[in-house]
C-alpha cells in the first residue's frame, strides 16, 4: 500500500514534469512564432520601401540622363562629376611594344605587363601580379601609398623574363589605373578630389597623383613614364575597344561602382580647351554620387551613410555596390534581432560591428538552394556565432539578401539604360537616326536624345563593357541587371549587348600607355 502510493507520488511527479517541459515547449514556439511574425513584418516594410516596379526605374533612367546633360553644361552642375578624362584615341589594335599598367582602386592591387604585337599578333603575352591592400595604406599617408605602388611595380619589372622585350629606344611606359575622382588636365596627369570606398589618406587630396607616383618610382633609382592615368572604367572602355569597335560605355560593379562613355568632344571643350581631331571624349561619370530623388532610399541607406567615411556622397554607390550591399543587409539584421529577436534574447555583439557581413557572404547565403538552408546557418554561424537558428528564420535572412540583391541591379540597370538615353542608343530612335528633343525647354523628360555619338556604327549595336567582382561572382545581381535592362529597353535591348570585359581595366591602362607613349615602336 505504502509503495503504491510513493509510486502515485512519482507518476504525479513524472507528468507534472512532462507538463512543465510540454509548457516551455509550446512558450518557446510561441515565442519562435512571434519573433518570425514580427520579423516579416519588418521584412515587408523594408521590402516595399526597396520597391523598384518599372515605373520608380524609368524615373531614374530619366534623371540619369538629365543629370548627365547637367554636369556637362557646366562644372558642378550635377552631382554627376562628369569628368572629361583626355582620352580621345582608344585603341584600334595597331599597339605595339612592351607596356605595363597598375591598378589601384579596389579590393586588390595589381601590376600588369603586356607585350602587344599589332593587329596580327594582338596580345603576345601577359602577366599580371595582384596582391591584397594593406588596410592600414588606406588610411596612411600618400608617400606610404605611393611608395608601396612604386615599390610593387619596381620589382615586378625587375623580375621580367627575356620573352618580354622593349623595343630599343623604347622607355618603359605605364597606364596609371587610378580608380577614384580625378580632376585631369591632360591624359597623364591629374589631381585627386577625394577618396571613395574606404580610402581615406588625407594629404593625398588635390596632389597630382602621376607626380607623387613618378617620384615615389624615381626614390628607388628607375626611370619609367607614366603615359596614360586612367579610371577603372575608362581602362575598361578601353580594354573592350581593343577587341570590338561597339564598346561605347563601360561599367564597373565591384567594390565601388561607376560607368564612363564616349561623348562628343564639343560638348566639353569648354573644359579642355581645343576640339581634338577625332572629334571625342571619353567622359569619367562617377556615376556613384548620383543623386535623384526617385532613388528608393530607406532607414538603412541613412545608417549607413551618417557612418560612412563619406557621408552625404556616393548615395548610389552605396545602394548598389560590393563594398556596402552586405552591411546594407547586416543593418536589415539589426533591426530584426533588436525588435523581433531573431537570434534570441541579445542582440550578437558582433553583428552591431559595421562592415561585419560581407558581400561575397551575402552571396554565398542567397544563392543558397539546400532545403533546410544550411549555408545561411554555417554564414551566421563562422561570421556571428549565431546557432540553431530555424529554417523560418533563415528564409527570411535569404529575402533581405534578395531584397537588397534585385534594389542595387536594377538601380544599375536604370543607370545603364540612362546612359544609353543620353547618347541616343536606347534603342527608341529608329534605325540610328538622330531626334533632339529640347526637354529642357519643354520640361518633358521622357523621349529625350541627345544627339548620336561619332562612330555610330551602320547596324546600330552597342556594346557595354563591364567589369567587377560583383557582376562576375554575384549570379542573382547579375540575372536581376540583365533582366531589367530588357524590361527597361523593350524591343531596343536586341541592339544591346553587355559584355563582361575581365580584368580590361588593367590591360586598358596598358594599351591606353601604348597609344599616348612618347616613343611609338612603328615595327617589332
Ligand atoms: C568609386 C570611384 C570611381 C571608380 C569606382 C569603381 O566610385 O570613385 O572612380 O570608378 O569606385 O571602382
């Protein structure tokens, strides 16, 4: 009897127990419920203030084209610098000689040499180094900066082997690929503006950048001219123009984003003086100060920029490119773990760390295709120590990446297609014919030309040059810029070519130095 009733003891024990477990069970689900009911919530905010339907991007395209007529009229018209770059011979394939190029402007500097051999040997060989930026170069001093370039270049000469060869009487020249505003006065020399994408060595602003490099190579006992300074995207330009004489813009989307295209040289002569024979210009945009207000901004685009190294400037950049779509998600996060408590009761330390989640990460967690996610779970994982995170939680980490993935490639999109206005390609004057449409006067943006660039080519192709990690690794980003072009150009997009142009800036630079050297080899 006395046992029966110590074991009645335990039973009631046992299912007060289960009871107690079942309760924390059902609390925890509610409560996983709530978390992912307020995060969606937040998640469709945030997703219709991203919104970019057709209509939000033709906007964009118009202003695009506007603001570029505006910053031609007349210096610091626009936003959009706009900048006259002095190139006004791109390569033809007649280059010959050994040239070099360095490339600094984004995540990786690289030194180049390239042995061209004329339209029948093209490019004989190549070689290239790269190596990672020191992150404390970028906020040092402009002689640690220009050393450590002069430094870089003069050993990669020093290791060249005998299949490289100057031609005799030929110095060595160089295509400076300088990938930040520059105010040029000629095509080799100009002085820096200001930096961008996390850059931020301060004595370097308003110097010549070709004189600080020429000395920092002279410091070590060689003598080599820098022939050409050019933008990443006008080495792009350049690079496509070797091979295909439809390259009309190029476009980079990589850390930083920016586009150039080749303008009629009377449209900037008031800034560079006399009209040169070839009758263009290639013209730097830094299409990444862009401004208009149709660009769907939010709370986060605010965040980021108050904290950024260049607050009030680049607000385009910073909705589209490398160097900020990842921390652009991570604020999108933020919100989330502070408001719904997506990764439990405190907020990860590390995720409140801006420039925490980056773009490649991002990437990796939006083209995540397993069933359960498990690539967001290993990402939030290495990067925040964040675990057992639910399949629901994860999704919806994937749509923020999305979100922010579609806003930045069709705001590019837009971009490309403004530009394609501009010159009168977007495919809507008939057969290449040219229409001038005095919108300014007539306040109508919409149908607006301006008049066909030279070179305009019989069958009415163009081609967009473009280059960058983004568009090369970033899949979805790519699909989503594609896709919005056509939508954008309709018919039109048949006679528009993107073509992805790796590593051309570098070679552009050096074909750039080849066609304004001081000693042309005329045989090889
Ligand atoms: C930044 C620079 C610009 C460059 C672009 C892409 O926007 O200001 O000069 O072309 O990044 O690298």
């Amino acid at each position: 009897m006395a046992q029966s009733k110590a074991m009645t003891g335990v039973y009631i024990a046992c299912a007060a127990t289960a009871c107690a477990v079942a309760a924390v069970v059902v609390a925890n689900r509610m409560k996983a419920r709530s978390q992912k009911t307020t995060a969606r919530k937040i998640l469709l905010e945030f997703q219709e203030a991203c919104d970019t339907p057709l209509s939000r991007l033709r906007q964009v395209v118009d202003a695009m084209a506007v603001e570029m007529h505006a910053g031609l009229v007349s210096e610091g018209g626009s936003k959009l610098k706009m900048l006259p770059t002095f190139v006004d011979r791109l390569p033809d394939g007649n280059e010959k000689g050994l040239y070099y190029a360095v490339d600094l402007g984004g995540t990786n500097f690289r030194v180049l040499r390239v042995q061209l051999g004329g339209l029948e040997g093209r490019v004989i060989k190549q070689e290239y180094e790269e190596v990672a930026i020191p992150p404390e170069l970028m906020l040092g001093t402009s002689q640690e900066l220009f050393d450590f370039i002069a430094a870089e270049l003069v050993s990669f000469v020093a290791r060249e082997g005998d299949d490289f060869r100057l031609h005799e009487g030929q110095s060595r020249e160089i295509g400076f690929t300088f990938s930040f505003p520059v105010k040029q006065t000629a095509v080799n020399s100009g002085t820096l503006i200001h930096w961008t994408k996390g850059f931020k060595v301060n004595d370097a602003v308003g110097q010549d950048v070709v004189a600080a490099l020429q000395r920092g190579i002279e410091r070590r006992g060689h003598k080599m001219r820098i022939a050409a300074l050019v933008n990443d995207t006008v080495g792009t330009l350049a690079g496509g123009r070797y091979w295909n004489n439809d390259v009309m813009i190029a476009v980079i989307l990589g850390t930083g984003t920016n586009a150039c295209y080749v303008e009629r040289a009377e449209n900037v002569s008031k800034f560079t003086g006399e009209i040169p024979e070839s009758g263009q210009m290639v013209i730097n945009m830094e299409w990444g100060n862009f401004w208009s207000s149709h660009l769907p901004r939010t709370f986060v685009d605010e965040l980021l920029d108050n904290e950024s190294l260049n607050p009030g400037e680049y607000g385009f950049e910073k909705m589209i490119s490398g160097m900020y779509l990842g921390d652009c998600v991570r604020r999108v996060l933020v919100k989330m773990a502070q408001e719904a408590g997506i990764f439990g009761t405190n907020v990860p330390h590390k995720l409140l760390e801006a420039f925490s989640l980056r773009t490649p990460d991002m990437s990796k967690m939006h083209h995540d295709d397993s069933s359960d996610l498990k690539v967001v779970a290993e990402v939030l994982k290495r990067v925040y120590g964040i675990q057992n995170t639910t399949v629901g939680i994860r999704k919806i980490v994937v749509e923020v990446c999305d979100t922010l993935c579609q806003r930045g490639a069709r705001l590019a999109a837009a971009g490309i297609v403004g530009i394609l206005k501009k010159i009168g390609r977007d495919g809507s004057t008939a057969n290449g014919s040219v229409r001038r449409n005095n919108m300014f006067e007539q306040g109508d943006m919409n149908g607006y030309h301006d008049e066909l660039p030279v070179n305009y080519t019989s069958d009415g192709r163009t081609v967009v040059a473009m280059d960058g990690g983004l568009y090369e690794h970033y899949i979805e980003f790519r699909n989503y810029m594609q896709e919005a072009v056509v939508d954008l150009l309709g018919e039109g997009s048949k006679n528009v070519f993107i073509e992805l142009s790796k590593d051309g800036s570098g070679i552009g630079a050096a074909l750039l130095a080849a066609s304004h050297a001081e000693h042309v080899p005329s045989t090889f």
